[in-house]
C-alpha cells in the first residue's frame, strides 16, 4: 500500500500539469481567434474612417484574396470637429513587404451578407513601416446596391406615370390614336420605299440599259462624264457675252439688228424672183 504522502505529491502534479494545460489551450484559442501566428512577427499600420461599415476587431485583412494579418483596435478620434475610427491592422511581416505607402485599403463583404474584411490593394511605392497609414477608400457593398436599386425604380416609376398621363413622344403614342395611326403610317411607307429602292437596286446590277452599262463600263462612264463637261463649258459660253451667240443671247439689240437684216434680205429674195428684171440687165451687144 502506497504511502499517503506519496500519493498526495502525486495528485499535486497532475494538477499542476492539468492547469498548464488548460492555460496553454487557452493561449492557443486566445493565438487562433485572433488569426495571429505565435511564431511570427508583426507590422502594425492603420487606416481611418468615419464609418467602418461593419468591421469588427478579429477580421482579417487581405492582399489579392490572400489573408495577411487582422484587425487588432478599432479606436475613436476627433479630428477637426469630427468623429473618426481608427482602425489598426496587424500585418505578418512575411507579407508586410507587400503593403506599400501608396497602397488603398477597402473594406468588403463576404458575400452580400458576410463578415467584413479589409482588402489592400498594393502600389508602387516603398514598403510600409510600423505605425505608418495608409488610405482607405469606401465600398458602399449591400447599402449602394439598395440605394442604386432605390434610385432605379423611382425612375422607372416616374416613366410608367409619364406613359399613363400620356407625357412626352412614347406617352402620347400610346394615349394618341391619331398619332400612334400616323406612326404606323409612316412607317408602311418606309417599308414601301425601302422595297422600292431594293428593287431598282436589283434592277441595276441585272439591267442592260444606260445606267447599269455606266456603272459597268468604265470607259462609256469616262465617255459620258466628258461629254458633260463639254456640255457645261458650252453652256458656261452661252450664258456669257463670248461667241456669236452668247452675244445674241446676251445682247438685245444685236439680236434686233440681225432679226431686221434677215428679215430685208428675205423681201429682197423674194421680190428678185418676181422681178428679176430690176436687178439684173441682159445685153447681147
């Protein structure tokens, strides 16, 4: 049988054994919660908001879908008047290189619904450095989605009234009969020209008459186009004072004189025929 002291020692350490182990998983849980690696050191920058949509301490923060750190505190602060949240973010200095001073943080959504998370978008710049800041730009998520969705519908609302009162071109063709029959009116006819043409269209390129030949024959179509060039050079003549009958077609008194001296020389003609005795003496000796 076991000394009574012996046993007593002997629960005294498994008890202590039982509380360090209870306080080592405690740590871990404490470790793991928090997304923080034991064996890895950290880099702590931050960045500042007005509202941080959500975002609670323990979210982790990302470069590109990857998880690099998480969020440690979130603190307020006044700056000029105004209430700000500062929120810290613990980055994993295996990953810490990756955040650069320019970089843009984001706060996002798991899904529509989901848990907040801080997505960082790099730069070119230097690396960040311990207690550095880095610009956070807003991403409305579900609330820009409703107020989009919102604004959306009212319009369509504000159409649908426009329609039933009859407002605007779309309104009155469907509250305008007369209009809405001279629609389809016009419409018939566009449809008829438009045959139309296609036809004459079908006509030109089968044809054998002057116009599908021009278009066919390059050397008529270089004929013709000269021919009426030609045509409008006489025709610039005849409306100016140059030649004889731009002359006659400009000048009214010169086309009177010659009109008066045809009209003599044709008495004379005719009154030598009746009697050419007067004009013209025969004389054997």
């Amino acid at each position: 049988m076991k000394n009574l002291k012996e046993l007593k020692w002997s629960d005294l350490k498994t008890g202590i054994f039982f509380v360090l182990g209870l306080g080592f998983a405690a740590y871990l849980g404490l470790v793991i919660g928090k997304n923080t690696s034991m064996f890895t050191g950290v880099t702590t920058i931050s960045v500042m908001t007005n509202n941080v949509n959500g975002l609670a301490e323990n979210n982790f923060v990302s470069v590109a879908g990857k998880k690099i750190g998480t969020v440690s505190k979130l603190n307020f602060t006044m700056k000029r008047d105004s209430l700000y949240v500062i929120a810290d973010l613990k980055l994993r200095n295996e990953f810490a290189g990756l955040v650069t001073k320019d970089s843009k943080a984001t706060i996002r959504s798991l899904g529509i619904l989901g848990d907040k998370y801080v997505d960082i978008t790099t730069g070119n710049g230097p690396s960040v450095r311990e207690g550095d800041f880095i610009r956070l730009e807003t991403d409305d998520g579900l609330a820009g989605l409703t107020s989009n969705a919102k604004e959306t519908m009212e319009k369509i609302n504000t159409l649908l009234d426009n329609l039933n009162n009859g407002k605007g071109p779309a309104g009155r063709l469907i509250s305008d009969e007369k209009m809405g029959n001279e629609l389809n009116e016009t419409i018939a006819n566009l449809r008829t020209t438009s045959a139309e043409l296609s036809k004459v269209s079908t006509e030109l390129s089968k044809g054998n008459g002057l116009l599908p030949r021009l278009m066919k024959d390059k050397a008529l179509a270089d004929n013709t186009a000269q021919t009426l060039e030609n045509l409008k050079a006489t025709t610039a003549k005849l409306n100016s004072n140059q030649g004889t009958i731009g002359k006659l077609s400009s000048d009214p008194a010169l086309y009177d004189n010659l009109n008066r001296t045809m009209n003599s020389l044709d008495s004379l003609l005719t009154d030598l025929k009746r009697k050419p005795g007067r004009y013209v003496k025969f004389s054997l000796f």
